[in-house]
C-alpha cells in the first residue's frame, strides 16, 4: 500500500486478475481490455478502502 497509497484497483472476481493504476479511467481500460464483458469489484488502496468520507 505504501507504494500505491490511493492507486485504483479493480478485480475481476472469476479469474482472481487484478488491474492497477492512479487514473481510474486507465484501471478500467486495463481491465476491459483483458476482460471485454467482465464485471469488477473496484477499489481505491488506502486505509479504509473508499474514495472518501461521507
């Protein structure tokens, strides 16, 4: 975490892969390529998890 404190991760959950990156945007592209239909759990690294506080 302490390497990628904040980065974007999006999993997709049938083949355990992982996608990384600051950008949101680029996460997803990352992961769309390799999965076109997949569904993703997505994620920010850091503390609690979330992209914030409410």
């Amino acid at each position: 975490m302490a390497e990628h404190y904040n980065w974007f991760i999006l999993i997709e959950p049938e083949s355990g892969e992982y996608f990384m990156d600051e950008d949101e945007l680029v996460a997803f592209q990352k992961a769309r390529e390799k999965h076109p239909q997949g569904k993703f759990f997505f994620d920010r690294l850091n503390e609690t998890g979330v992209f914030g506080r409410i």
